[in-house]
C-alpha cells in the first residue's frame, strides 16, 4: 500500500504494511489576517548583524517602515484612487531578488547606509514571516552575509 504524506511543501510516498490515515498540506495562514497588525519589535526576525547595525538608530526606524512596506505593497490603486488589497505569494527567487534590491541595490545606487539597508530587509521578512517562516528565514540568512560582504568591502 502507498501511503502519501506531506512535508512543508513537499509530497512524499511511503511503501509500509501499516494504516495511515491520510493528512492535508497544512495551509498557511492568509496575509489578509495580519494586514491591520501593528509593528512591534517582537515580531523582528532573529538574525546574526555587526552591533554596529542594529545599534544604530536607522537600523530600527527602517525595520518598522520594511514591516509595513510588506503589507503596502499588497495594495493596488486605481486612477480613482479606489485601493484594493491583493495577496501575493512569494517564492526564493522573489525574496531572494527583494532582499538584494533592499540591502545592495538600495546602498550601492542610492547611497543608503548598511543599517537601513539592513533593517528595511529584515522589516520585510519578518512581516513575510507570519505566512511563510521558513522562506523569511532563507531570506534572513541571506540579509546577514550581504551585509558581511558589504562591510567586507567585496562585491556582492
């Protein structure tokens, strides 16, 4: 007998003489659940950055203004001005192309110190994170070693 069973987003198959009972993919959580939700520094992501970033104070102001940017960008206008809210999911290549535009784009082209760049990132990821934690956690990781390579002074 085949058994199927879910993992995250993964499908397995399994060949075992014993009854499983079949389980659902567990659903994230809609984005439309967290859209009205204040920012609180409790909902930061845990990353590894220099105390030379998150002390300082852009560092802090730009994680709140990341956060919400999240949410912002979920919005589509029309000419009228009339707003509605379109959830959008995100995949690696997503996060990954955002992340990259937040740190080196954003510090490399517009000249904006590693500590927004830093923490407009980790804003946005961790607003990501309250539907999708294991693709903000990747992202989280990536935020960290850009900003090493930054600090670093080698091209990222």
């Amino acid at each position: 007998m085949s058994v199927f069973f879910y993992q995250g987003d993964y499908q397995f198959v399994s060949s075992c003489p014993i009854q499983v009972s079949s389980v659902p993919p567990m659903t994230r959580p809609s984005v439309l659940t967290f859209v009205e939700m204040p920012y609180t520094p409790s909902l930061l992501l845990e990353v590894q950055l220099p105390i030379s970033v998150v002390a300082d104070s852009a560092f802090s102001e730009a994680c709140e203004i990341g956060f919400n940017s999240y949410f912002e960008d979920m919005y589509q206008c029309s000419s009228s001005g009339e707003c509605t809210f379109v959830e959008r999911l995100y995949t690696w290549a997503d996060v990954e192309r955002e992340v990259r535009e937040q740190v080196v784009t954003t510090h490399e082209k517009y000249g904006e110190r590693l500590p927004w760049c830093a923490g407009s990132a980790l804003g946005w990821l961790s607003a990501l994170a309250l539907t999708d934690r294991p693709l903000a956690l990747q992202g989280a990781a990536l935020v960290s070693a850009l900003i090493a390579c930054k600090q670093g002074g080698i091209a990222c």
